[in-house]
C-alpha cells in the first residue's frame, strides 16, 4: 500500500468512527447532511484569506505560508472523502510521483485556489456537476508550488488525522474538548511531535497526543 492509499485508508476509518459508516450515502449518523464540497470551498477561502491580497491593509506583509500548508492539508480530507464516496479513491494515485517545485508564487497559487474554491462551489450547488477529479489535480498542482511532495503531504496529514482521531474521542463534538493545551493550539503540538519523530506511526502519534492531553491541568 503506497502513502497515498495508506492516507485514503486513514480518511475512510476516521470518517466511519466519527460519522458511522452512513457517510457514504451523505449523512451523518446523527441524520445530519453532509457536504464534501463545501468544506472545500471554506477551507480554500481561508487559505486564500492567509495571502496578502488585500490592497488597503498590510500591504508589506508576506502570506502566510505556514497556515496556508495547514489548510491544503485540511482541504484533503475533504477531497478524499468525497472520491471515497463516490468510490473513485484510486484516481489518487496519478500523483504518486509529484515533484515538488516550491516557487511559493502568490499569484499563481491564489488563482489555482479560485479555480478550485469554483469548482466546489458549482459541484455543492449542482450535485450532478462531480468535479472531484478536477479539484484533485488543482490539489496536486497547488502543494507543489508550496514544496511538498507525496511524502511531506503523508506527514501532515498523518498529524492532522490523529489530532482529528483524538478530538472526536475527547470531546469536539459536545464542546467538551481543549484545543488549547497550556497556552500552545494542539495543532503546533501535534506538528511539534512530528517534527521530533519524523518517523513516528500514527498509533505512536495518538499515544503522544493522549500523554500530552492527560497532562493538563
């Protein structure tokens, strides 16, 4: 199993455990609906929100590029449960060899994040209109200019889907959770645990995450 299925298979578990296996006919087990596609497409206006596109405020400052990684990564998880879905999940893998360009050009990548955040507008509003393939190649294209390749997006995602584990069983969904772990958002922990074990397996990563949890007051 290559990093992309490995990730695939990770989505489809976190999706079960945390919807039930209903998902894939659209709703929750809660009966509430879901939209693929417009996760999509608020995660994408918040990626475009992190560019300094806005001509009458901080016009000096640089994108930022940190938050921008983030919600490339959360805007897979979407895409990969809407190809779940619809069972086209082995599209994926064309990409496997992405190489990574890492330009960092603000221009181009706002603009491929438009074309995306307007692909998923016209696939949520108009179901019959599945550009989930379009948005993938968008996907590919946009991490590359960003200088992460099938391997670095497999890390961030690994991070972000045990945190996402981890939430739903403490607590996300009532409100009950703390996403503020001493002063520090759990999202740089869980990066930070990474980043010290670039090598860790998504158990140990969940079993790191719940020592740290446990530890606060």
């Amino acid at each position: 199993m290559n990093q992309i299925e490995q990730m695939f298979a990770l989505q489809k578990q976190l999706n079960d455990e945390t919807n039930g296996e209903i998902w894939i006919e659209g709703i929750t087990k809660e009966n509430r609906k879901i939209s693929w596609y417009r996760g999509i497409y608020m995660e994408v206006a918040e990626a475009i929100d992190s560019f300094n596109w806005k001509h009458w405020k901080n016009i000096n400052d640089e994108p930022d590029w940190d938050n921008i990684k983030v919600e490339l990564v959360d805007i897979w998880h979407f895409i990969m449960s809407e190809s779940i879905r619809i069972d086209d999940q082995a599209y994926a893998n064309k990409h496997l060899s992405l190489s990574a360009k890492g330009d960092f050009d603000a221009d181009i990548l706002v603009s491929l994040l438009e074309n995306m955040l307007q692909l998923s507008v016209s696939s949520s509003v108009n179901p019959k209109k599945n550009n989930i393939r379009q948005i993938t190649d968008l996907f590919f294209e946009i991490i590359s200019h960003l200088d992460i390749d099938v391997e670095d997006l497999y890390k961030r995602y690994v991070v972000k889907n045990q945190l996402n584990t981890f939430r739903q069983k403490n607590g996300y969904k009532d409100g009950s959770y703390r996403k503020n772990w001493g002063g520090v958002e759990d999202n740089v922990i869980a990066f930070e645990i990474m980043d010290n074990n670039p090598k860790i397996s998504p158990e140990e990563l969940y079993r790191e995450l719940s020592s740290e949890y446990s530890n606060l007051k």
